[in-house]
C-alpha cells in the first residue's frame, strides 16, 4: 500500500511538473493576446471583425498590432522616416503636461530598447538589504546630474527585481566597489529570480561579453 501511495505520488507529480509550467504558458499568452486584442476596438464598428466575418477571431488584434509595429519601423528607419519622428517629438515636447511626461517615457523607452546601451544586460551581486544578506540585481546605468555631485566615489544604478513577479522591484545606488559581476545571462538570471531560487543556473552560464563594470 505504502508503494502504490509513493508510486501514484511520484507519477502525479511528475505530470504536475510538466502542466504547471504548460499552464502559466498559455495563461500568459492568452492574457496577452487578450490584451493586444483589445486594439480591435479602436477601429470603426463597420470594420470590426465581428461585422465584417460576422465572427469573432481571437489573436487577430495581435496580428495586427504586430504588423503595425512592423510597418512603423519600416517607414521610420530610412532618413526621411527619421526626420518625420524628430518633428513629430519636437511637436508633442511643446504641448503643456503631456509634453514632459512623453520626453520622460521616450527617454526611458530610448535607454531600454537601445541595442547599444547597458541597461538590463548585466546581472549583478550585491548585498542587500543587509550586511551578509546578497541579491540578484540588474545594471540600469551611471547615476548622472546633481546626484554624482553628493557621492563620494563612483557609483552604478541597479535594478532589484522582488520574486515572483520581477516587473516590481527596488531602484538602488550602490558603490561600484562593492557590486559582483556574475557570469550569468540576464534571462538565466530571471529564471532564477522568478523561480525563488529553485532553478539555479549552470555553474558556467556563459553570457555574451561586454564591457566590464
């Protein structure tokens, strides 16, 4: 009896592992294409699919934000495309309130999805919250402006993911002295915030080389 118990255990976690992560998949994926779906509704009603096929098409939305995506870039990347997007920032900088807060979310925007920056490329080691007590983080940049002016040696801006859920986390300033670089992926390193330390790296999880610290 106490076989067949650690058997049918044993068999039904095993299927446990191989759903659960199927599971948050598919979950994720469908909150998300739910979510690109709901571009559908700012096209005219005559041309929703619902009128137009006189059914609903789930993901289509997502198709078509995608293309669109797509096509921007396109259009955009040439010189005249650039010239156009310069004007159009210059254009929304000058509009009262809405002006700064689009600098600010195209600045931020700029520096993490710049293939030539540093920001969220290197995965860290650094003590916090405590003496003794260590934490993943992530490289976001230099402190810059007037901070630099009160630190007394040379300092580097990190990101602290909190586990599970590492879009929230902690902004730090922290000497540049006491910072570990680790040889680990930033997407290893994800892995291993999310899971709460339960899926650890490989001991020689290679990343690509850049400059150092």
């Amino acid at each position: 009896m106490t076989i067949k118990k650690a058997t049918f255990k044993s068999v039904f976690l095993t299927g446990l592992l191989v759903l659960v992560p199927l599971a948050i998949t598919l979950w994720v994926l469908n909150l998300v294409i739910g979510t690109m779906d709901q571009t559908l509704l700012l096209l005219p009603e005559s041309w929703r699919p619902e009128r137009v096929f006189g059914v609903r098409l789930p993901g289509l939305g997502a198709v078509l934000t995608i293309a669109f995506i797509f096509v921007v870039g396109v259009l955009t990347h040439n010189f005249i495309g650039q010239k156009l997007v310069e004007w159009w920032n210059a254009l929304v900088r000058r509009i009262p309130l809405i002006g700064p807060l689009y600098g600010s979310i195209q600045q931020v925007s700029d520096t993490l999805l710049s293939s030539n920056g540093n920001a969220f490329r290197k995965a860290l080691l650094i003590e916090y919250p405590r003496k003794g007590s260590w934490t993943i983080a992530f490289l976001t940049g230099i402190p810059g402006g007037d901070v630099v002016n009160h630190l007394q040696e040379d300092h580097v801006s990190v990101y602290v993911p909190t586990t599970p859920n590492p879009t929230s986390g902690f902004f730090l300033i922290v000497p540049k002295s006491e910072v570990i670089e680790l040889d680990m992926t930033v997407d290893a390193a994800l892995k291993y915030i999310v899971s709460m330390g339960v899926v650890a790296p490989a001991a020689h999880t290679r990343r690509p080389i850049d400059p150092p610290l």
